[in-house]
C-alpha cells in the first residue's frame, strides 16, 4: 500500500461503534469503529473493502498489515508488559492468512498458551481474521490498522482513484507478545455475518 501525503487535519463528523463491541468475551471482538469525515480525503486512492467472506481461503495467502505501533516488545525485554516504543513512521510488513481451522487450534509451545483443540471449543471467534509471520508483527499501537491484499485487482480506474488493494481486516490486536511466531494476530473482519 502506497504512503501519499496527508492534510495535517480533517475534522471528524460522527463515529460509529460496531453494536456488539464489548459485548463478546474477548477485548478484541467487534473492535472496528465507522468515521465518518467532514471532508473528503482525496489524497490518494480509494481503497475498496472486501465483501467476499469466501476470501481470502487460501492457507498463506500473501498479505500485508501497516501500523504505528512500538518498534520493540516480546519475550526479549523480561517484563511481562514490556515498555513501549511507537514507530515515528508509518510501518508495514508481509503476513500470512490463516484459516479458522488452524487458527482455532493455534499454540505456542514456548509458553504453552493455546487457543483451543478444535473449532468448536477455541477461544478464536468466528468473525476474527487471523494471519501470522514468523518474522514479524503487529505490537502496541498497531490496532486501527489495515490488513490487505496489495494488487488483488488487476486493472484500476485512474478516473475514479481506486487503489488495486483491498482491505480485508483491522488490527485489533497481538496474540501473548509482541513477535509471537506461533500465535495469530488477532483482527477483524470487514465482511464477517457473524
């Protein structure tokens, strides 16, 4: 995803909370909120959502996810809540889809956390959208962030400003630590039923 110039501000007319926020038994479910701004944003290209919740379906699909979130974190610092560095820039790096079968039975042998033993008796909801790397990953301050599918459309309507990305989820947060190589990052679906 392209990085494009900003305005230093736009003023916000509304948010919108999802409904159920809260209301699940995980911090992270229904985390998403709609702004609505006072102005439209027409420094860049439109990114589209995606609608399809057969996609993506593949097992380690190619994905990418951007944050500000801190720069350092994970089991190297000691502390349980370790300290908290944001990135001054805006940050991305590749990842990986993960299917809610194999994200519901995830574990980390480290720690021994797990997040379940089947699809049925998993501490994963449905409506979540895991990916995963074993090299890198979202920390604190990430959340609001995309996750995407970079030139999932092959042609792009210059005349309209549309991006060939598409937004498939927002973070909405890490799973143990920060760098976890075992366990899937925790996002919301844009186009879930659930």
């Amino acid at each position: 995803l392209p990085i494009y110039n900003r305005p230093d501000s736009i003023s916000v007319a509304s948010n919108v909370r999802h409904p159920l926020y809260g209301t699940g038994s995980h911090s992270v479910d229904y985390d998403i909120m709609i702004t609505h701004l006072s102005e439209p944003f027409t420094e860049g290209p439109i990114v589209r959502i995606n609608f399809d919740e057969g996609y993506p379906s593949q097992s380690g699909e190619s994905l990418v996810i951007m944050g500000f979130g801190s720069i350092i974190g994970g089991p190297e610092t000691g502390v349980a809540n370790p300290p908290n560095e944001q990135s001054r820039i805006l940050r991305s790096a590749p990842t990986s889809y993960v299917p809610f079968e194999e994200c519901a039975v995830a574990n980390d042998p480290d720690t021994g956390v797990s997040y379940g033993i089947g699809p049925t008796q998993t501490a994963v909801s449905p409506h979540w959208f895991c990916a995963l790397n074993t090299e890198t990953s979202t920390c604190f301050g990430d959340s609001g962030g995309p996750v995407a599918k970079e030139n999932y459309f092959p042609v792009v309507d210059d005349e309209d400003n549309d991006s060939s990305d598409i937004l498939l989820a927002v973070i909405s947060g890490t799973s143990g630590y920060c760098g976890n190589p075992y366990l899937d990052r925790k996002s919301t679906r844009l186009n879930s039923s659930h």
